[in-house]
C-alpha cells in the first residue's frame, strides 16, 4: 500500500491500462480449466513412454542417412496414422549417406594398452593399416590454434578438454568446438589423426560421437572421441614427461546422397486450420544407442501431446498442432532447414513453436520468445504448469536447434526448459538406451507440453 | 550387579578365570598406541593410491595367462624392491592362455538391431561365419535345466536372470551359477550358443565378462554375456510374443598352457621370521577393464600396508608379514590353488591371513575365524578400526577366495568386510578403471589392513 501511494498519477494510470490489457489477452477460464484437465491427465498417461518404448524396440539406431532413418520414418507414420492424426505427410530432405565401417585404437609407447575410441560423423578414413605417432597434447582447441605447425606435424593430436556439468547444458557450447573444428585446424598443420576427449560428463567408457565439420579447403584427417577414462588415461601417461606414441584405425564410408524425410503429423484446427502451433522433435539419431534421450523422447512427447488433446477433446482445438520429426538433426539440422526453406513463405501462419530435444529430464522452467501482448498467455501457462514444479524464466527462448531455424524466420517460440543435469552423460553413446528414461520425468513433461499446445492452438490472438 | 549376585559360585569363578585369560591374550598398550598411530598415519599416506595408478597406467589389462599378466609381475617385483621389501620372489603357476579375438551379435528378426557383447572366458568358438538362431528364453538357469531338449536344440539360449544389489555381494552367487554352468548345460540339450544378461547390477552398455566351466563331457558351445540395456531390449523384444532370431559370432583361441607366476613380497620378523601373517590379492584381472577395482586396489592396500609397517617402525614386528600376489584368480583361483599345494606342509607357520579383493570401498566390518583365545586381540583390531567406521561382526571369515584355499588347510582368517554396493557396478567390465576408485577410501581402507597386519605380526598368540 505504502509503496503505490508513493507513485504518481501518471504510473497508475499505466498500471491499471496494463492490468485491462492483461485481462483482455487472457485466456477464458473455461479453456484454462480444460488445459488443466489434460494436464492431470497425461501425469497418468503411458502413451508417450509406449511410442518411445516402441521406437527404441523395433527400430533402434536411426542414423541420418540410412536405412535405419528410412525405417524410423515408416514407424513414424505408421503411428501416427495409427493414432487418428487428421494428416500425416513426408517431405523430403537430401542427405549425406556416411557410414562408421571400424575404429580401433591403442598406446604403443612407452606403455601399451587398448583405448576405447568413437569415430566422430563424417570422418574420412586413416590409411588402411592405421595412423601411427607421437601424441602432440593441448588442453584446448584454442591451445592448439596457437601452436606451431612443427609441434604439429606428423603427429596424432590430442585435445583433453572437459566439458562441465550444468542443469541447462551450458558446458556443451565451450566444449563442443574441439569436435567441430579440430580436425580442419589439426589437419591443416599436419597432423596425421585427431582424437579428442569425449564431449560428455560421464566416466565410463562409452565415448560420446557427434559430427565434426571439414573445412573444405584444408585437408581432412580421421578424427574420434576417446572415452573420459581413457583420456585420464592418456593424460597420467603423457603426465610422466616421456612422448607417448598411438596407433589409430578409423574406417568410414561415404556413399553419398541419399534422400530421407520429414516426418509430419497434425491435429487440425476447427476454425484457423491454416494457423498451425508447431511442435518438434529429431527422428534419426546416433548410431551408438538407440536414441531413446535424443531424441526418441522429443519423438515421444511431441506426438503423445497431440494425440492426447485430440482424443481428449469433444472438438479439436481453434488452431492446428503440427508435429515435425525433423530428419537428419545430428549432421548439421538437415531437415529443419529443407522445412525452413520450404514453409519460407507459409512461416507467418506458423504462429508459434517449440522443440523437445534435451531429453526425458523434467521441464523445470518455461521461457518465450513472443510479442508483449502474449505475455499474459505464456504466463498462464506457467502458472498452469506450476502445479508440475515449473516457474517462469526470463530467459528468452531460441527454439532450440531444429524449430530454431524457424525462429529466425520470425516464429515466435518457448521453451520448455528440462533439466538437463544427466543428459550429457548418455548423449551421443551407446548408453543412450530406454532404461535411462523415467516414465515419471517423461509424463511430466507430456503434462506440460500438453499445456503449451493446447493454449496456444487455443487462445486466439497473435504471439507476434 | 544384581546379575553377578544372582550367578552361582562356579560361575563366577569361571568369569574370573575368563577374565584373566582375556587380559593375558590382550595388546600391551604400546602395541596398541603404535597400532593407532600407524592408522593414523595410513589415513594420510597416498601410496595405495600411486601404486594403483601406476599398475593401472602402465601395465593395464593383464588377463591370465597373457603377456600383460608377465608384465604385471615384473611390475610387482620392481615395486617390492623399491620399496625395500626384505624378500621378493615368486613361484611359478602353470594356466591355460585363452584369448578374446572378436565378438558381435545383432537381433535379425523380427527387428534388426546390434547387440553388445563379451564373450565369457575360456569360451570356444562359435563356427567362422557365427551362429544364427532363434532365441530360447529362460528366466533363470533352474528353468533351462527343467526344459526338454526339443526347445532348446539348435536354438540360441538367452538366461535373463538378473543379479540383485547389496553391499554385501550377496546378490552374485545366486546370479553366477548361469555363466559358470550354462553353457554346458546348453549345449548338452543341443543349444548353437549362449548368452546370458551380464551378471552385474548397472545399466550400462558395457558387458560383464567372467570365466565359465565346460563340463568335459558334454558339447562346448560359445558363451557371451550381454550388457544388461541389451538384456532388456532382448527380453522387450521377446514379449511381443513372437519368434526373435540372433546372429552371435565368437572368435576365441586356446594357446596352450603356460607359466606364469604368483609374486610374493616379505617384511621378515624380528623374532618369529618363520611365522606368517599372510596379505593375500589377485595380480591378474579381466581384459576389459584395466583391473583397478579388481583387483588393483587389492594389490595396492596390501603392498602399501607391509610398506607403511616397515617404514613407520625402527624395528621389524616380531612376525613376518608376506603379501602374496596370487596369478590367474579370474580362471580359477589358479595361482592360490598352486600357493596352498607348494606350502601346505608349513602351512602350520601361516599364523593367519586376510584378502582384499572386493573392490576400493569402504571396510565396514570385521569378522574372524579364530581359536576363542585369540578373539580378544580381534575385539582389539575391531576396536582401533572403530574410529574408521569399522564394526565388529560375528560372522565367520572365509579368507575371501584365494586366502580361503589356504583356510581350507586350517590357517586363521579375518575379512576386513567392504562395501561392495557398487562394485557389481564395474566388476568384469571395461569400466573397471582407475577414476572409480575414491582416494578417500583407499586411505580408510589401508588404516585398516595396517592396523591388522601389525597386530597379528606382534602379539605372541596363536590364532588357531
């Protein structure tokens, strides 16, 4: 009381016009009830466990580009047409076919022992038997763009740089570079093989692949991830002060192009149907584990959430939900940018997205990236989904990786922010298996995308 | 006191008898305060730990009967007498030289997915090409060996039973019996192969390995055991209610016998050098891993234990203290089976013994098998362990499995009781590495040994 009897006239006037206008944009009390009943109800839905269940037993690995990929999107639109969706649909997205054939490493000197190693995606080959030197060691890739060619040359290097761990990921973006750009800059002053620490949290030795980018004008070289002990390996021995020598075997296939799919399903609007709430997900995955944290639950989810307000609902709601499984995510987001540069011109109708893909953690926080007078909506969904643990971040939304390709076309976005404090323990190994997921964690989030995509296909205004 | 006015005459005559006698078998307080002092010391000593990371960074692997296990004893000669043991020597042991070539297994039908294996030691192969079949499921090894042959012949047996945790290991006797026994009771119905969910309790994507027996007259078939994630996916598979085929290929080869050696390091006794406190582990460990939990850290805590004994006092302990490293414990206790032959005629000298081979976790528990007029200075041993966390149990020692061939033969034991809950976690598998080992722990554990290795090395009673 004290402090509004301080303000002047002209602040609350300001105020209660912002009061009406959060009044006027939010949502009537009969649609909040309703995404509160579906909410309830997906905290005792098994649908979404089923789908990943299902995903992660008949089809498993689904690396871009191959058959597996090919066979993910039949169990994709099999479902969804199984499930009722009012539309299922390809398009078709081009992408490099590249294939893992072997991989082997071990120390040789001073010492001898067998390492634990992951081709990164994308790898050329060594020579047939091997590439065998001395190891050249540096803490980061930025250590290593500051070295000299000749501490360089001839030489496998290694670079031992560790990822942290954080509830939000923020470990991954530092660490990430050495996998994307340590071959081209380690081949470009000669080096004979890369080999990086895992981009991962865990200690076990399951080394965590993940693509690496050439730089089409330096020459390539193999390149692949250690496991974690196996880098503390290499560093207790390098430690020692004496040169340690490897012996590294990488064998890859490229076979080209190959032509793989979007898979999409919808749940259509029954007054905008051309307005369409766009929900994402990657289909392809690694091909180490099953993909069931990344992206088998994001599959999972986006597809449970949809089919459970269709079924849920006497009527569909105002605006359509749209379900992309993006094709070929792990390899540069091939498929969101073949959807982006498709919809380029229906993206004004994409009136707001979202993405799961930092796998089956619960969602803990909502974020957005909308017009100030959506604000009230996505508050209400926060506050819908505070009976689930979730609160309100100011952080602004990016989309995330795929359905971001959108959000720099001008779509609007949230968040659903998951905890991701165990996600990079499993990301990109062959330990990203079903076992990993919670079905509790999982039905939580379907509670809360459930709330999402339901009030915004519901609440009529713009998020723009 | 109103007890001790109720006993009768004779009773309380034998209490005082009793009483007395507890204080003749007692510690003299010297004993006892160096006893605390060397604990002391051991809480803040890292040598456990640098010898482990020495024997698990420069030797690694050394599987039984290998190039690696000769490694290994050249190691531990080189550290004993470095570390100034008055006696180093070893004792030859003959085992047979198995060796893993390769190994793989994918699900065919009705899904296509890759397993991940390890093949159990002393497995054969299966023909060049692999072994296809569909898979006969059993629950438990009790269940294979109730079916009729006709559903097992010429199938692939899959034995789900799963390994329960417990900080005792409780859970592993009961699991083991399906990799020790299995595959001969398999193939004697006329079983292509077996394969069995890793006796172990995570979930990871890393294989329990382990030795098998093959009864000599009945079929050999090869043998793996899949990560446990496989294990259920499998058993996922399965309850779908349709046939499920596998392709298992296993290359193994069979080198013949060879000698290898039990080493052995001793601090000989001032007065009584012919009588034997004996510190017993297992030199050899598993392929996969680098043998750090198992048994590295055995190795370690009783090389570490006689070192701090000899070098905190300015005079040797009455009694001699030998650590025995025994070869080939994972192929059948080979190495302890040829220490208790080669001396089972002084076995009366062994005054008493103790293994450490259950990983680095904390001791917990002290148990005994004793004469009754030792039991005091076990009660003293328990007593200065209490300030780490040690209790007294009333369980009888078993000496552990290599110590126990020698209790076999009469000689007194003690358990130093750790905590394994963890340990079926890495036990066999590749992650058996030197970053699961707590330093802490280590130290905690090396408190212990010290204080019972100096005990029984300087009271003058015997423990039979």
């Amino acid at each position: 009381m004290q402090l509004i009897g301080t303000l002047k006239p002209t602040v609350m006037l300001l105020l209660c016009a912002l009061s009406l206008a959060v009044q006027s944009a939010a949502m009537d009390s009969a649609t909040l009830d309703k995404a509160a009943q579906l909410r309830d109800q997906a905290l005792t839905s098994d649908q979404a466990y089923k789908l990943l269940e299902s995903l992660t037993t008949e089809v498993g690995p689904r690396l871009a580009g191959s058959d597996k990929e090919l066979e993910a999107i039949e169990w994709a639109k099999t479902k969804f047409r199984e499930m009722g969706f009012d539309k299922v649909w390809t398009e078709p997205v081009k992408v490099k076919q590249w294939q893992r054939l072997s991989e082997s490493a071990a120390v040789i000197a001073p010492f001898t022992q067998p390492l634990q190693i992951s081709t990164l995606g994308h790898s050329v080959s060594t020579p047939p038997g091997g590439a065998t030197g001395e190891i050249a060691h540096f803490a980061t890739l930025e250590a290593l763009e500051k070295a000299s060619p000749g501490e360089v040359k001839d030489k496998i290097v290694f670079i031992s740089n560790r990822m942290h761990r954080h509830k939000t990921g923020s470990g991954y973006g530092p660490a990430v570079r050495a996998r994307g750009e340590g071959a081209s800059i380690a081949g470009a002053m000669g080096a004979k093989a890369l080999l990086i620490r895992s981009i991962g949290t865990d200690s076990h030795r399951l080394p965590h692949t993940g693509v690496l980018r050439y730089d089409e004008d330096k020459p390539k070289i193999a390149a692949a991830a250690l496991s974690n002990p196996d880098a503390d390996l290499l560093e207790r021995m390098l430690e020692r002060g004496n040169p340690v020598s490897l012996t590294v075997n990488i064998q890859t296939r490229d076979k080209g192009e190959v032509e793989v799919a979007n898979v999409i399903g919808e749940i259509q609007g029954r007054t905008k149907p051309d307005e369409v709430v766009l929900l994402g997900a990657h289909l392809d995955s690694w091909d180490l584990g099953t993909g069931a944290v990344d992206d088998g639950a994001g599959v999972a989810l986006t597809m449970a959430a949809a089919n459970l307000i269709q079924d849920s609902l006497k009527q569909r709601p105002y605006r359509t939900i749209r379900v992309v499984l993006f094709a070929a995510e792990e390899v540069g987001l091939v498929g969101a940018k073949a959807y982006a540069a498709a919809h380029q011109d229906d993206m004004d109708k994409h009136i707001i997205g979202a993405e799961s893909d930092f796998g089956a953690g619960p969602v803990w926080a909502l974020s957005a990236k909308v017009g100030a007078q959506a604000l009230p909506v996505i508050d209400s969904m926060a506050q819908l989904m505070g009976a689930l643990g979730v609160v309100r971040s100011d952080s602004i939304a990016s989309g995330g990786p795929d359905v971001g390709q959108m959000v720099k076309l001008g779509m609007p976005a949230v968040d659903l922010m998951q905890d991701g404090t165990d996600y990079f323990d499993l990301h990109h190994t062959a330990d990203d298996t079903l076992d990993k997921v919670d079905p509790k964690a999982l039905q939580q989030n379907l509670a809360a995308w459930t709330v999402f995509a339901y009030l915004a296909a519901q609440w009529p205004g713009s998020f723009r």
